[in-house]
C-alpha cells in the first residue's frame, strides 16, 4: 500500500501507528463494514464527520462508527448554535477526502476537531488513512494532540 497523506505527516511528527486494510465494498460504505473486517469493536472504530457552524464555518467530528453525532451536543462544543453536516458533494473540495476515506489527519485546512471523549478509554483507535481501504491505528491521546482535537461528549446517548 502506498503511504496516504495522513501517513505521511504521522511519519514525520515521528508517532507510531499500524495501516489496517480492508475490502472496500462500495455498497457498503459504512463503518461497520470495517469492523466486521478489521476485528476491533466498534466503539474503537472512529469515523470522522464534517459539519458546518453557522458562526465559524466548517468543524471536523471525529465518533465511533457505531454511534451517531448529536448535532446540538456538536454545536455546543463548537461554540454554534447549530451546525449541520456538509454536503457529501462538498467533502473532497473542502477536505481533500472522499466519503468512507474522510481522515481528521491532513485535511486542506486546518479546521476545529472534536473527538468523543470516549477515545481516551482505549489504548488505541482507528481513523481513516484518508483513502478507503486503510484504517490508522494509534494511540487516541498522541491523534488529539496532534490534530488539536477537543475531547468532549457529542454522541447521542
């Protein structure tokens, strides 16, 4: 597999990290579609979602697959009053990713990152390499620090 962006600049901040590849089944472009090939649980398993806020524009959601991002608990740790997940349309032009390869590593620019705090209770996660096919397996806290995520609760409970 050929280094990913995302793999790149991991390599680069010198953190460790395991490629996890998998089948990519185009009908099936969701999360648990990984899990069921990559033998980690879901709540391991993040999926990376990008909304925008009606005050300071585009805001990246970093939550496990298993489970869906609560728009007003988002909008509340985003400092919005609401905000409303983009366009699939929207997503390469704005991040540089396609959907099932969106990475909260490496984007085109630099937007505010939330990560479920419930990362920090595993000694690794998985986020999308930034193509579909690769998950990144790493260790949560070394991911928050280095994509100045914020830890908070955004799921639905």
């Amino acid at each position: 597999m050929t280094k990913t962006n995302a793999m790149r600049q991991l390599d680069k901040a010198k953190i460790k990290y395991e490629a996890l590849t998998y089948e990519v089944d185009e009908s099936d472009l969701s999360g648990m579609h990984i899990v069921s090939q990559i033998n980690l649980p879901a709540p391991q398993v993040f999926k990376t979602l990008v909304a925008r806020g009606d005050k300071h524009g585009p805001c990246v959601f970093c939550i496990p697959v298993d489970k869906e991002v609560d728009l007003k608990k988002a909008a509340l740790a985003a400092g919005e009053k609401r905000v409303e997940l983009i366009a699939v349309k929207e997503l390469l032009g704005l991040t540089g990713y396609i959907r099932g390869g969106c990475s909260p590593i490496g984007m085109k620019k630099k937007f505010p990152t939330f990560m479920e705090e419930s990362a920090l209770s595993f000694p690794q996660i998985t986020v999308s390499a930034g193509v579909r096919g690769c998950q990144l397996l790493l260790d949560p806290k070394e991911l928050i620090a280095f994509v100045d995520a914020t830890p908070c609760h955004i799921t639905t409970d």
